[in-house]
C-alpha cells in the first residue's frame, strides 16, 4: 500500500496526509505498517 507521509516543519515530526499543506514536504513511501 502506498500513502503519502508529510513532514510537518513546525513540529519536527511525520504524518499521515492525503493532500499536501503549504508547511509539509511530502512524499510518498511505501507503507512498511
């Protein structure tokens, strides 16, 4: 399965995301969950 993990720069920390928000990178990785 694959899903998008964003990194969210103001807290430092990854998420789950299914549309892109201006203060996250994202990319999508194959789910290993």
């Amino acid at each position: 399965m694959w899903i998008v993990y964003c990194y969210n720069k103001i807290t430092k920390d990854y998420e789950i995301l299914t549309k892109k928000i201006k203060n996250y990178v994202c990319n999508t990785r194959e789910s290993f969950l």
